[in-house]
C-alpha cells in the first residue's frame, strides 16, 4: 500500500479523570512515529464544574442535553482546560501538537441534530463530509500532531457539542482517501466482552453479523453501543483497521501486537 | 515598501463582556482585506466564574496572581469559551479564523516570572523571541486568521497566564520581519488623554518623551500604562504604526482615517 500510515486515536473521560495515567498514556502517544490524531472527550469534568455551578444535567441514552450554560460549560472544559492541557504535555515531550475545536479553520462543521421527541439543544451531528480534509492535511504536512476536543461549529455562529467518538469515527473516515489510517478507541476495558457478564470472554474480532447477534441477545453492554455503531461506520467507509482497546496498551498495538477487539465487516 | 500588510488587533475585557458589542466588531474586523491576527483578553468572565466558584482573585499592579485554580479557570474561560465564540462568529461571517493558545504548535513559549517580593504563581511572561513566526507565517499563507488567547506556556508542561497587551506587542514585533504590521489597541477610550481629568485632551500623536513627561506629572490613567509600554516596545522593535483607538471606530482606521493615538518615537 501507497499511503502513509496515519493513527486516529481516541480517549474517553476516564483516562483525562485520572492525571498521572492521562501523562502517561501521552507519553507513549508520542513515540508513534506515523502521523497521528488525538481526539478526546471529558465527561466527568464537564458534569463535575456543572455541579458546582448549580447548573443541572440532562442526560438522555448517554448523551447530554446541552442548553446554552451547559453549552458554555463543556466549551471551557473540553476546548479549554482539557484541550490546552493535553497540548501543552505533549509539547513538553517533544510532540508539536496543536488543539482544535471544529469551529478553528472550520475543521469540522456539524448539523444542529433536530428536535423530534427530544430537544438536546446545542448538539451537533456529524459525518465525514464535515471534515475539511484539505486544511487538515495541510496541518500534518506541516508535522503538527492534531488534538480534537468535542467542540464542532454549524458555521452560522454557534459552537455545538457533539459526540467525541463520532468525531474520531468521521476523522478516521475522511482521512482515509490519502492515508492508511488505523483508528483506536482506547478505553479502560480490554476490548469488547461476548458476553458482559465474563470478563473473559472478549472477542479478538467482531464482524457486523456477530454484533448483531450479540446485541440482539443483550449481551453487549449498554456503554459500549453509541462506539461500536461508530467503529462499524468507520470501517464500512474504507477505514484500513478499526481496534477498540485498553488505553494501557497502546504501545503494543503501535507494535502491532494486535491487543484489543478488532472490527471486521 | 515590499513587505504585505498586516493588522495585529487587540481587543479587551470591556468589548468581551458585550455581546451585541462585539458582534458588530467582528463584522467590521472582517472587513479588512489584509493579513490579520487577532489578539483577546477576557478578564471580567474569568472574574465572574472565579466568583460563582468560590476562588478567591488578588489583583496586584492590575495582574492576576494565578495559582492552580485560577489558571483552570482563565484556560477554560479564555482559550476555552472567548476564544472558541470568537472564532464560531467569525466563521459566521466568512472569516477563516483559527484559535490559539501559546501552546498550540508552540506558537507563544513564555518565561515563568521569577519569584520576587510578590509569587505571581502561574503567569509567563514573553518578549518577540516567544513566538514561532515560521508556523505563524505558513497559516497566514493558508489565508487562515490567527485569534490568540493570553494564555501560553513554557514547554515544560505548564500553561500560563500572560497579559493579552504583551502578547499583542510581541506577535506584531516577531511578524515585522516580513510583515508591514500595524498594531491596533482597541479599547473603550478614543485615545491616549493628555490628562486624564480632561475628556477632550486626546493627543494624536504620544512621543515617548511626552509619555515621560506625562507619567512624571501623573495626567495618565493608571490603567493604560502598561498598554504604553508594550506599545512603545512595539514601536522600537520596528512596528511600522502603531494605535490606541476607540474599538467602535476600527473600521475608520482600516480606511485610513487615523483614528486615536499614534505612538511615535
């Protein structure tokens, strides 16, 4: 294959909860060589400030109803604390990072998701035609390791929170058509369980047919849904591998240690 | 002369605050058909949370003394929730803006103040060495349109808190290399007042021998001395023009009108 090797590479709020693991999960970010993107979430934080400002949530299958100080609130803790303090510890290791909101260089423009039954106010949607692949690339040429937080734009002036899984998913996607792009969620089980009640039972590779299969017999544990939806649109779109592992075992995947489950289709 | 014109526009707490206010002067910031960058404080908001917070602020000589907390707060309310609404509403309006921290691609190292009588905690403080013009340059060349929030870092892991003036003077002084820069302060006054108990006193014109003159029979606003300063050092460092102008009156100036105070050597 002709294309250079390019790693989306996605962190969940767990990992940024917990300092030292986040530095040390950065450390070994740094030491892949190929091109590579960082795309994070931060969950907890977010709820955590709207606690001690009084501000309720609204949580609805696992997404927030973001009205307008809810808004403000995951802004300033994704693109800001989260984003800026992810940037300045790889900048430290040598890694030249650079954070983004999809609003900067309108990167990533989303769709306000429709009021239906539900209201989730300032949410947005995406897909990989969001994606200003040109400017990204152009940004990686420039040897500048891309960090996304959660934060996208509908380019009519407001900023909308949108599901950072799903920005990984359509990164991976879009930066496809030039790179040979390997995306992992990394997160804190060791991949996917046939079976949620045994810790032992993880699948090396899921297909599409056997997620189906376990999904239908509500073996898959609810959490892990919204991710596998995202992973297969991903590799439904021509994404050369998608792996969904332990955030602690990124150095061997890099290795290509096969760690985690992959998704076959 | 050769060199391409470019605007560096600085923008205070005061505008910030207002937000029909600073919707009309963005609209006019786009306007400008130069390179520009656009530079932005934001101390009221940061105030404002650290109040709703319980996190008690000490202002010393008009600087924040920032410890760990404080430096979460104006991370997330600067580069976070300004920065990104800044750049969402530029879009808007057609203007590809992209939103920076220092420490994004290391675009602005500064030096933590050294311990003296007073601990300012985390602030850096930055001179035209700080900034990483050649990365700065490639995304002007990309018709991109910088919006820097004062925070920066130290390239040892550490965010912190620089004065929006500073870096407004050191980004014009670093790009006058290459760049015709002329380097707007926009505030809430018209200009530099002879004395400051007489509203019709603007001078259109402020030596740096007058300045002396003026400090030395204390008619200046405390507030503005350290605009001053870093607007004379921009000036010595070979900004070409450089203004304190009312923010309401920028698009005269951009059409030549020489609105408020020029400072000449």
């Amino acid at each position: 294959m002709d294309k250079q090797k390019l790693y989306v590479v996605k962190i969940g709020g767990d990992l940024i909860d917990k300092e030292k693991d986040l530095a040390d999960f950065l450390e070994k970010f740094t030491t892949i060589k190929a091109m590579k993107v960082l795309v994070h979430g931060g969950g907890k934080l977010a709820s955590d400030l709207a606690g001690k400002l009084n501000i309720p949530q609204q949580m609805l299958e696992g997404r927030r109803v973001t009205d307008q100080e809810t808004l403000n609130i995951v802004t300033m803790v994704y693109a800001g604390k989260i984003n800026k303090n992810i940037v300045a510890k790889l900048q430290n290791v040598d890694c030249n990072a650079i954070g983004f909101s999809g609003a900067d260089g309108n990167l990533i423009k989303s769709e306000r998701r429709a009021v239906s039954n539900v209201d989730y106010g300032f949410v947005g949607d995406v897909d990989s035609k969001s994606v200003n692949v040109d400017l990204l690339q152009k940004f990686l040429e420039l040897k500048l390791t891309p960090v996304f937080s959660a934060i996208t734009h509908d380019q009519k002036g407001d900023l909308l929170n949108t599901n950072a899984d799903s920005i990984a998913s359509v990164l991976a996607q879009a930066l496809s058509e030039n790179y040979d792009v390997e995306l992992l969620y990394c997160f804190d089980k060791d991949g996917v369980l046939e079976d949620v009640d045994k810790p032992d039972s993880m699948v090396k590779t899921l297909s599409f047919a056997k997620y189906e299969q376990l999904r239908s017999e509500n073996k898959l544990h609810q959490g892990i849904l919204p991710k596998l939806k995202n992973a297969f649109t991903a590799k439904e779109n021509n994404v050369n591998k998608v792996v969904l592992l332990n955030e602690t075992k990124l150095q061997n995947q890099i290795n290509h240690q096969n760690e985690g489950t992959e998704i076959i289709l």
